[in-house]
C-alpha cells in the first residue's frame, strides 16, 4: 500500500504458480496471486493427485482445460462516495480536497490494485496556528522577541491564508525531582535570583485560545514571564499532547488545517525519563486543564504522537543545532510523523520564516506554485493474505483533514456454478461435483466415491496410508480404501513403496548425471556398480591414498572411502596418524608402564592382562632422543619412559628406563632428637614466661599495697581526763648514802 506507486506490469513469462498443499479450489486461490483452476470434469489423469487442477492461465490451457472451466476470481474495484473537488473555500460546510472520498476493494491475496487519488488544494482553507512556546530560563532573549513578532506572525498567516487564527501556550517542565527544584522557595522562583520578573515553575499552560485579534495575542504575549527547572530537557510531549487533544479549550476549528509552531532550544523527555521521578503511567490522550494549567504533568508521562491529527513546526537554537537539529528532528518525526524541525537565530527573529518554508515544504508537500492546481497519484494497494473480515483505512495528505476511505476484503473462495446434482454419475451415485471434485456421501471415499468404506472408520483407513503419523502417502499419492495409489512423476516414472515414499529421479547427481551414471538410483539412494562406490557413485575403488608408508590402510583407525581416508572421532586425515583431542598416552599408559617394567602398582597382580594394548616393551639404559613420558610410582619414585603408537585404535610399543628417579629418605633420628629438644626449649620458654608474669603480678600488689601505706594517717588527738602511767623505782638497799 503506498502513494505515487508505479502499477507494476507482468508478462505471461514471470506470472507463476507456487503451489502448496492443494486439496480444493480454495486452496489453490489462496497459493498464490497467478494460480488458477480447472473445474472441467475428467481433466486430471490417472494417479494424477487434484492439485494438478491448480496452475497458471496459460499451463491450465497448455494441458487441455477449456477457457470457461478455468476459475480465477479477479481484484473488484468500486467508488462508493466520488464528489467533485472544491475550487475554492465554502463559507458554509467542508470544501473538497481530495477525490474519490470512498472506496471498496475485493483483493486476491498478493495481487495488487492500482487506482487514481486527485488532489487540489482550495484556495483559502482555514488554518489554526497555535504557537507553544519553551519559557524555561535559556528562553528570557527569546521571549523578549516573540512580543514584538506579532504583526509579523499575523501577516505571515494572512499570507498562507485569509482564514487564519492564531493561539498561544506555554511550557517549562513536571514539577518534580530531578527535572526541577521541589523547595517551596524555588518553586515560587526557579530562576536566578537576579532575575525580577520569574513565574513560578509549571508542566503546561494554556494562554490564548484562537483569535483572529492581533492587539490579544499581543497583549497576552507581553503578559508572559520566564520560568526555570533543573536539567536541560523539556516537557515539551506533554505540552503538545495537551494542545493537540484539549480542542474545546484551544479552539481548533473543524475544518482546518492545525498547525502546532514549537519554540524551543533544548531536548525533549521520553517515556523512559519517567522512572527517575517514579512516574509511569503512561499518557491516555486525554484532556487534563485546570484554570489553563495541564493537572497531571507529575502523574503521566508521554512519548507517542503518532495519533495526533496535527503537524507540528518544530524550531531549534542555533547554538544546539549539531546536538539537536539532526537528532532531536529524526526523534521528533520519528514520534510525530507530521513534523518538521528548523534552526533559529540566537533571537528567534526568522521564526517567521521557518513557519512559512515548513507550511510549504511539510504541510503542504505540493510546489507553492501549483497549490491551485489538481494533481493526481496512483495508490497501489495488496492484501498479504487473506482476512476473516472487512477492514478499513484512510489515505490523506499530512496535516490535513481530507482522508480517503478504502474499505478492503478478499477474494479467497470459488463461485464455480456447478449443477446440483446430489447423486453425480461422474462420482458414482455417491456424491455431488464441486469445482470439478467430488464432495462424497458419508461412507464413501475415494476420488470419484468409488471406495465404500462399510462398517470401517474413516480415519482409521486413512491412518493406514500414513507413515509414522505423517502426510497421508507422503502426499505422493491418493489414500484408497486404505491403500496409496501414487502418483506419476512428470518424467513418467511413478512413485512406489507402501506409502508412496519411494521414486527413482532424485539420487545424488555427480558431473550432471543420476549416480554419477556408475550406478542405479533406488528409493532415492544409488545402488553403485562393481568397482565404484560413494554416495554418488562417484568413486572408483582404491585405498592407493589411504595406504601409510607401512603399508597399514588408515593406519587401522578409520576406513577408506573415495580413496580417502575416513578417520575416528578425532584422529587427523591423510593417514589418521595424530589425534590432537585424544588424551595423552603418557598420563593413560603410565599405571601399565610401572605394572610391566618394576611389578608394582594397581595392575601389578593382572598385567599381562590389563596391559595388552601394550604389545612390545623394553627396559633400556637410556631413552631416545625428545622429551620422555614419567609417571610416579606407589614408592612415589619418577618412571621414565617413552612410547609410540603402532597401527590401530589401541596398539602401542614402550621404551623404559631400568633407573627410576626416588627421593632421599629423611634421618629418622636426627628427626625425633629435634623433636624433644624442640619440646624440651618450648615448655621451659613456657614456663619462664608464666613466672615472669606472676612476678609481674606480685610487682605490682607489693607497689599498691606500699602506696596505700604512706597515705596512712593517725590521730594526734588526746582524751583530756586521760593520765599517762608514772613509774617510780626504788632500791630497798639503797641508804643514801
């Protein structure tokens, strides 16, 4: 479906028929767009299967069938409402823009349809533009030039047309972290704290609906103040949403053009910027305004305008325009099909300019020059399969109202006017001729109802011709009273086996010839003459390739095919000598080179047996020259050897040496006297510690308990009544003298 599409012509050479599983006519419509089919009675040959009835026109002729027989619904074309276009605009009711305004299409799947659109654009035509305008800070120099655009703006829309309204809305960003400052105080003022004349942050407003009055939208311009937030994108989506649906509050007229004019010099939010500030409800296109103020900025979250019927002009900075003019325009028309995004100057004075060069080139996708003048497209339109019912779609010029309404179904039925007649003598008494077919009574099968199948079940009889459950005789052949007839192949040979597995013409080909002509092809295999072989018989017999210098075929580990070796899992053509991915004989071979060379070891009590795929070994005095194989034995000494496979999977001969390589045995005594000295200094260090710590102990108490017995103080104090004791002393001999 597209417009200005060329009608594409086919010959009768590149017009094809692929079919699938052809079981009626139906069917064999649906398979294809060239299929046709051949309703004439006795057309298909025996074990000719009824798809042979669907093919192209010219095969179906080419094999017998006649013309009226053949049935191939043909694309049904039909104008349900044309009236003529409009030259200029009405005073009273629509003009006409666009013609035919409803069509009716019956399709055959993957046939396509071309037919004529007109346009012609009237004269006049009413246009509502509302310019919403970013009034975050990075917009103050803007704004100060939009309030002395007016009269410009004005005759620019006089310009485009006589009819014209303009509006007015604002927008900065949610009101909500990160996106802008949640302090009551910053709210109030998000702007820098030199700036005097700040609103308070806002999602959207709505400011002017449409007028026609020059002096109010600049009155209601001038009347506009700067605002802030936190990061660099915008709620722009959301403030377009709101415009575009809120059409009472905005004063979209009916039959207009709309036109958004969006100023701005930043990024956009996406849908996914919601989850930052926990918002993810997603937008439901609908009208949330609030004395003007859009009431659930910080509750949804908008990324698709896809929907919306109006085209959006969408000016950027010049300062941004290599972050944002191709970006943010692939973005922005990637979300609003309708838009078209220019770069301003660093004080928006050419907005009137992009405004009219976006009107002409995005809205109005004719040469200016031709505005007036009827033009005409071709619409090609194919239905891919085919539909359960009727559908509709509208095919329109962006940004306008005039839509064409197709209402397509399709074609994928036979209307084969077949006689009625119940018991046919074409299906033997048994049924009634569809298309050419027999539609057979219950109890009877077959292609002509000639299988009656009694008291049996059908589906079991059925079941008879399937092969592990699959397509009923492999789909070569026709299910008969529970027996496959196959079917005959074009090269005149027929397909056979139980059911109808088996044919004889597609063996592999070698040199462009069945079995390479060296052999017989059988049920799709080669059954190859004396002296060839391969899966082509491709091949003579030798193995002159695949002989080793020994004289060994594939070194007895793989098998000669084509005169090349085919090797086990893992060894390496030509001659299957190396195996890269096998593990290494010298970790799997060393439990039998200590069990064989010194008797000892896991193996030791059944070598001879355990060992066999050792077939040769010698104890010698020195190894070959390369690095040996070692493995330890149970007295943990090192085993040197070397080994070599012979011819076969498990066939080796080994080269040991008579000197193992054992480590030193340690001094038994030397050992057990450093052991007691080593116990012996340990409990003395033991115990020379503990005593240091219990004189350090006593230390300290006899240091505490001296302190504490200088501190000590008696009382001076005397009892007055308290009298010492006098001592006299007298010697009874004592005379005086």
């Amino acid at each position: 479906m597209g417009r200005g599409a060329i009608p594409l012509v086919l010959s009768e050479e590149v017009k094809l028929c692929s079919k699938t599983v052809i079981n009626s006519c139906s069917d064999c419509i649906k398979s294809g767009a060239y299929c046709t089919w051949c309703k004439q009675l006795n057309f298909i040959k025996p074990g000719e299967q009824e798809a042979a009835r669907c093919d192209t026109w010219a095969q179906l002729i080419e094999r017998g069938c006649m013309e009226e027989d053949i049935t191939s619904p043909k694309n049904d074309f039909s104008s349900s409402k044309n009236i003529s276009l409009s030259n200029t605009a009405l005073d009273k009711g629509e003009p006409i823009q666009l013609r035919p305004q409803e069509v009716n299409l019956k399709l055959r799947p993957g046939l396509p349809h071309t037919f004529t659109l007109d346009f012609q654009r009237v004269e006049g035509y009413p246009v509502d533009l509302y310019y919403l305008m970013d009034l975050s800070y990075s917009m103050e120099d803007d704004l100060r030039s939009i309030k002395t655009l007016g009269n410009e703006l004005f005759n620019a829309l006089q310009g485009i047309t006589k009819k014209g309204q303009i509006g007015f809305g604002s927008f900065v960003d949610k009101t909500v972290l990160p996106f802008t400052n949640t302090n009551p105080e910053k709210l109030n003022k998000p702007c820098a704290e030199t700036e005097m004349y700040c609103q308070p942050a806002f999602g959207y407003r709505h400011v002017l609906s449409m007028t026609e009055n020059k002096a109010e939208f600049e009155r209601e311009v001038n009347k506009q103040r700067i605002s802030g937030n936190l990061d660099s994108p915008e709620g722009t989506l959301d403030a377009i949403m709101q415009a575009a649906v809120c059409g009472e509050r905005i004063g979209w007229r009916n039959s207009s053009t709309r036109l958004i004019v969006l100023t701005t010099d930043d990024g956009f939010h996406m849908a996914g910027d919601g989850k930052l500030a926990g918002i993810l409800e997603p937008n439901d296109e609908r009208c949330y305004m609030d004395n003007n103020l859009y009431s659930k900025s910080n509750e949804m979250v908008c990324d698709d305008m896809r929907r919306t019927q109006i085209s959006i002009i969408g000016p950027q900075q010049n300062y941004m325009k290599h972050t944002l003019r191709d970006y943010e325009k692939y973005e922005l028309s990637k979300r609003i099909p309708k838009s078209e995004v220019g770069v301003l100057s660093a004080d928006s004075h050419n907005v009137v300019e992009l405004i009219k060069n976006a009107y002409n080139t995005k809205i109005y996708f004719l040469n200016p020059l031709l505005n007036s003048s009827q033009v005409s497209f071709n619409v090609t339109v194919t239905a891919d399969e085919c539909m359960q019912s009727e559908i509709s779609f509208l095919i329109g010029p962006l940004g306008m109202k005039d839509k064409l309404k197709v209402s397509l179904s399709t074609l994928c039925k036979c209307e084969c006017d077949d006689p009625v007649t119940v018991d046919s003598p074409y299906c033997n008494g048994k049924g009634q001729v569809n298309c050419g077919m027999c539609s057979c009574k219950a109890g009877f099968v077959g292609q002509k109802c000639e299988c009656s199948i009694g008291e049996k079940d059908e589906s079991s009889l059925r079941a008879a011709c399937r092969k592990d459950n699959g397509t009923e005789c492999e789909g070569r052949g026709d299910c008969v009273c529970g027996i496959c007839q196959c079917y005959t192949l074009p090269g005149g040979s027929t397909y056979y086996g139980t059911n109808c597995e088996c044919e004889n013409e597609s063996c592999e080909k070698f040199q462009n010839k069945l079995c390479g002509g060296n052999g017989k092809c059988r049920c799709k295999n080669c059954e190859c003459k004396p002296g060839y072989e391969g899966t082509a018989c491709q091949c003579k017999k030798s193995d002159e390739q695949c002989r080793t210098p020994s004289g060994s075929v594939c070194s007895g580990r793989g098998t000669c095919k084509c005169n090349q070796c085919k090797c086990m899992e893992g060894y390496q053509r030509p001659y299957c000598l190396t195996c890269p991915a096998c593990q290494t004989t010298c970790i799997t071979k060393g439990k039998c080179i200590e069990c064989l060379g010194f008797q000892t070891g896991p193996f030791s009590k059944n070598c001879s047996q355990a060992c066999t795929s050792i077939s040769e070994f010698k104890m010698v005095e020195t190894l070959p020259p390369g690095k040996p194989c070692d493995v330890r034995d149970v007295e943990s000494c090192r085993v040197f050897f070397a080994i070599k496979q012979l011819d076969g999977e498990d066939n080796y001969t080994a080269q040991i040496l008579k000197t193992r390589e054992c480590p030193k045995l340690p001094n038994i005594y030397a050992i057990i006297g450093g052991s007691i000295v080593g116990v012996t200094v340990i409990g003395i260090l033991i115990l020379l510690f503990i005593k240091v710590l219990f004189t350090l102990q006593d230390l300290k108490e006899y240091r505490k308990f001296m302190n504490e017995a200088q501190k000590t103080r008696w009382s001076e104090n005397k009892n007055p009544i308290f009298q010492e004791a006098t001592t006299t002393v007298a010697n009874p001999t004592f005379s005086g003298e």
